[in-house]
C-alpha cells in the first residue's frame, strides 16, 4: 500500500508535534512516557521554589514540581503540586522540606521518609517544611551578636567618660607598679644565685644522667620485659593448680594409709603380716640348717638300686 503526499506530510507533522511536547515537557523536568504518582504539599514561604524543581529522596531525583498556586483568597499559604515516581512509596508523616539544593540551581524538595506503616495515595496532601538556607541563618544568629556588640560600644563610651585626670593617674601608676614588678620577676629569673635557677640545674643535671645512663634503663627494661614475658609462657597458674591438685591427693592417700585401708595400710598399720614373716623367715633358716646337716633325709639316691633306711 503506497501512501500519498499528503498522508507522509501528515504523519511528519505529527511526530514532529509529538516530539515537540516530549522535548517541551523534558525541559520542564517531566517525563510523559513514564508513569508517576501527584502529591500535593502547602508553605507559607516557598522561598524561591520554581516549577520544575527536583524532588529528591536521599539524594536521588524521584521527582519534579509541576504548579505552584496560591490557596484561598487570603494569599498567605502556598500549595505545591509535585509527582513522584509510581514506584516510590511515601509513608504516612512523610515531610516535603523546601532546602537549598545548590548556590547555582536554587532551591528543590527533599522526601524525609517516616517510618510509619501506612502510605500515602496520589491526590494526598503531605506535609511541607521550609528549611532555612545558610544565608538566612547567617543573619539570624549574626544579628545578635551585632546588637550586643553596639551595646558594648556604648557601654565602653559611658566608662570611658567617668574617667577623670585623678582616675587616670591612678592607672597610671598601677601600669608602673605593674612594670616594676615585672622587671623584678625578670631580674629574679636571671639571676645565677637564685634558688629557681639551682632547681632548674638540679633538674636539668638528673635529665643528664637519665640521658647518660639510657643504655642501662633500656636494658633493665628489657630484662623486665623478658622475665614477664617468660612468667607469662609459664603459666604458673596451672602449675598452682596442678600442684594443689597433687597435694590434695597425696594427703587423701596418706588419710587411707592412717586408716589402714589398703594393702600399705594394712602393712603399717597391722604388725601380724610383719610376725608372720619373722617366723617365716625363722622356719626357713631351721629347715636350711637342718638340709645340711642331714641331706639324705631329703633327697634319695643309689647307684644300685638299694634303698637306704
């Protein structure tokens, strides 16, 4: 299917009209091929806030003012209309604060987010903060202090004006005594013979020998140092506890043996075993004696077969 001139010079017209108001809507900071949410917030001072301002969220631009119109007829509030990204959610008591975006840029809208639970729907109303820029506060805190600064003025006129020739003499002579005791106080620190002088060579003699002597202290402090360290390695802690542990056992065995239980026990405590042996021992040394002196009586042997009576 051809089309005619006319149809072509249409269709032209008309994406060229299209771009038109994209571009127009762009540089007014809107974007009509995106979706978006309107809220609406009130001031009673926009303090320069234009159309077309951003709208920020941490920092980031979620935003851009559309209209700004006086409300009612007493002209003393001002309501704002803004969009907002579809995708950006604003909870309930979330604040619309009107700050100093740059020098340059001039101002814009900063979300403060709350962390209520319930959101905002599109058409609601939130509420709007105006933030001081530094100029403002500059001159709010600098006024006072150029009031107090014009009071002291007058009030150093007021006393400089009951001081009278006797008054001023006076000063005058405290300034002399004043230096007078300061040319003292220099003579008192010149002076070889003072007692603040010897305090300082005495001071300054020990700071000799500690310097002198530096090597030394370094090296008992090391020698310190290693023997924490080694008392550290050695941890005598567990050898306290092992050694109560010893202790403790050798005295529950020597408990036993007191009480004769056990074969140690009964051999400290019980003399019979140590009779018994005696009389062992004593049986044993007859039963020798007698082997020897009568050795056919215990063993038996014939070359021929004869028994012996």
């Amino acid at each position: 299917m051809k089309l005619n001139k006319e149809t072509k010079i249409g269709i032209v017209a008309i994406i060229i009209i299209v771009c038109f108001i994209w571009g127009f809507n762009f540089l007014k900071g809107k974007n009509i091929l995106s979706t978006s949410d309107t809220y609406y917030a009130i001031y009673n001072n926009i303090d320069g806030l234009e159309e077309a301002s951003p709208v920020y969220v941490s920092g980031f631009k979620v935003g851009v003012v559309e209209t700004i119109k006086l409300l009612g007829k007493k002209q003393d509030q001002i309501i704002v209309k803004f969009s907002v990204e579809e995708k950006i959610d604003l909870p309930v008591n979330t604040q619309a604060i009107i700050y100093p975006a740059t020098l340059i840029a001039g101002k814009a809208i900063k979300l403060n987010l709350s962390n209520h639970k319930d959101y905002y729907s599109s058409g609601d109303t939130i509420i709007g903060v105006l933030e001081q820029d530094l100029v403002s506060s500059l001159s709010e805190e600098l006024i006072p202090v150029k009031n107090k600064i014009e009071n002291l003025l007058v009030s150093i006129d007021s006393v400089l004006e009951i001081f009278d020739n006797q008054r001023k003499e006076d000063i005058r002579s405290s300034l002399d005594n004043l230096n007078t005791i300061t040319t003292e106080m220099t003579l008192l620190l010149d002076s070889k013979n003072s007692k603040l002088a010897t305090i300082l060579n005495n001071v300054e003699s020990i700071s000799g020998n500690l310097k002198n002597n530096n090597e030394q202290i370094t090296n008992i402090l090391a020698n310190f140092s290693s023997i924490s360290d080694s008392l550290d390695q050695a941890n005598i802690k567990s050898t306290i506890l092992n050694a109560n542990k010893t202790l403790a056992e050798f005295s529950e065995i020597s408990y036993k043996i007191n009480n004769g239980e056990g074969t140690i026990g009964m051999l400290v405590n019980n003399d019979s075993l140590y009779t018994n042996l005696n009389n062992l021992a004593a049986d044993l040394d007859s039963l020798v004696i007698d082997l020897n002196e009568n050795p056919k009586r215990y063993v038996h042997f014939s070359l021929f077969g004869k028994k012996e009576k």
